[in-house]
C-alpha cells in the first residue's frame, strides 16, 4: 500500500500563497489532492498522472500541481487564496491505470486563509 505524508499547510492572507507537498513511498500512476471544509463534503482540487493534470473548477487559474517522478512527490502551488480555500488538504493516489480510484489517502494539512 501507498502511505503518504503531506507538508506545507498554514495560515496565510488573503490573496497570498501556499506550496503543499506530498512524498510516496513508492511510485504511483495518478496522485491528486482533494480538500474538505468544515460541513461540506470531500472536493477534487487537482490530479496529474503522466504528462497530464486536471484540476477543480474553483481553483482553475490558481493552483498549479506538478509532480516529481524521480522523489515520488507531488507539489501543489496555491497563489491568491481566498477564505473559501480553507480546509483540510488531503493528497491521495492510484496505483492502477486502469482505475480512477485513490486507495490511499495521507492524513491532511491544514489550510487556512484569513481575510
């Protein structure tokens, strides 16, 4: 199994900026970030597997997620954050092409954007 270990989170103005990390233990197809705000449900913020990357419509223009093969990590740049970007980041991955389901999970970072 994946075990992943996320670092980066914080508090951070609006309109500032944030880089989250997340390091495998071993390598995976697709690696990805998801978020979740007090009460409201788990939201996809960005993928990328390959040479291609995905990413949710609220953060389309702001974040950016690349990936470094070679260390097994995944980074995701978050520039002009706002309050509605507060939440637990979760990174996730896949190990299976074949599958668009994440069966690992790291434990979080804490994401907060006062205003």
């Amino acid at each position: 199994q994946v075990r992943l270990v996320e670092a980066g989170g914080g508090l951070v103005q609006v309109g500032g900026s944030l880089t989250l990390s997340c390091v495998a233990n071993v390598r995976a197809y697709r690696m990805a970030w998801f978020r979740q705000a007090p009460g409201k449900e788990r939201e996809f913020v960005a993928d990328v597997s390959g040479r291609s990357d995905n990413y949710g419509d609220s953060v389309k223009g702001r974040f950016t997620v690349t990936r470094d093969m070679a260390k097994n990590t995944v980074i995701l740049q978050m520039n002009n954050l706002k309050p509605d970007d507060t939440a637990i980041y979760y990174c996730a991955a896949g190990i299976d092409p074949f599958s668009s389901i994440f069966e690992s999970w790291g434990r979080g970072t804490q994401v907060t954007v006062s205003a």
